[in-house]
C-alpha cells in the first residue's frame, strides 16, 4: 500500500501560516543539507495532493520554473502528477492535475492503487481532514526559526488527540530542524 506522507514548513510556535494564510516568515534560505533532506522525502514519490487554495499559487508557481529553484526541483514539481482536493471546482483548471471532491475517498484510492508514494504540502483545511480522518502516514515537519503568535495551526481542534512517535529530529546547518513523525496506534 502507498503511504501519503505531509512535507509543512512550519513556525516554531506550531502554525504553518499566519491569519490569512501568510507565509512572509519563511525567511530561512534552504542550506544543502536540508536541501538533500527534503530530496529524500520525496524519493520514490509519484503523486501530489494538494487542496484548491495551495493548488492555485502551487502549480503556476512552480510551472513558471521560478529563479532561485534548481530546475530539477522545478521540472519535478511540474511533472508529478497532482491530485487537488476541491469543494467548488469539479474540473482542473491545470495541466498535469485532476480534481477529486471528497478527500477520504480520493486519499483511499489513491492509496490502494498502485505506484509509488503520495506527498501532500497543504493547504490548511486540507491537513486538518486528513490528520482528522488518520489518512496521513508520515509527517514531515520543517521548523523555522521564527514564531508569529498566531495564524493557521498545524493540528487545530481535530476532535479526538493525535498521538504521534517521532521518528528522527534533524537539525540542518540553516537553522531549520525538521522533526519525522508516524502516527501512533491508539
């Protein structure tokens, strides 16, 4: 079976954006090491799942081949077929990406098919369903040295706890440190 794993850029503070979705304080630039870190979470990854909100600055963004990307990341991005979470479109609007409506469902098929792993960045109301319903494999935390005070919570009243066994706690020459958790069975 496929394993979806969440890759977040995260404060120090637990939110993975400000109020309004903000993310002027990702500040940190990327050292090599964290750059080979992320490289192997994404190993072995064929699919991405994103919800509608990210989707919309995600793929144009990266299909733009943006300066300061390595254009093996950028070419990856945009090559990777996509799968976005959306309650209003019911067709993509993008190349290289289809539309699913109901998360558990499409999160269930896509992990019972074949291929290779799956990989989500977000959005908000996206991570809190999949973390809600236990559909998130391995969780992937990119902590900046920054805290903002308030802003969209990585794990927002969910309805029941999130029981998680840290994996591995890595910090990188930048300043980052990123944290691997699995969930914990009940």
């Amino acid at each position: 079976m496929r394993k979806l794993k969440l890759q977040l850029q995260i404060t120090a503070d637990g939110y993975m954006g400000g109020p309004n979705g903000e993310m002027d304080w990702i500040s940190t630039p990327w050292s090599e090491d964290l750059g080979t870190y992320v490289s192997a979470i994404t190993e072995g990854v064929d699919t991405i799942l994103l919800g509608r909100k990210l989707a919309e600055g995600f793929i144009p963004h990266w299909a733009a081949e943006p300066e300061g990307e390595d254009k093996e990341s950028a070419a990856w991005m945009t090559d990777t077929p996509k799968v976005v979470i959306s309650k209003t479109l019911t067709d993509s609007p993008w190349d290289n990406a289809k539309v699913e409506g109901d998360v558990v469902e499409a999160v269930r098929r896509l992990k019972s098919a074949e291929g290779g792993d799956i990989i989500t960045y977000g959005g908000a109301e996206l991570v809190a369903s999949l973390l809600a319903n236990g559909l998130i494999d391995e969780l992937n935390l990119l902590v900046e040295p920054a805290a903002i005070g308030r802003g969209l919570p990585v794990f927002p009243d969910l309805g029941t706890p999130q029981r998680l066994r840290l994996v591995s706690a890595t910090p990188f020459a930048c300043g980052i440190i990123a944290l691997r958790y699995e969930p914990k069975p009940a």
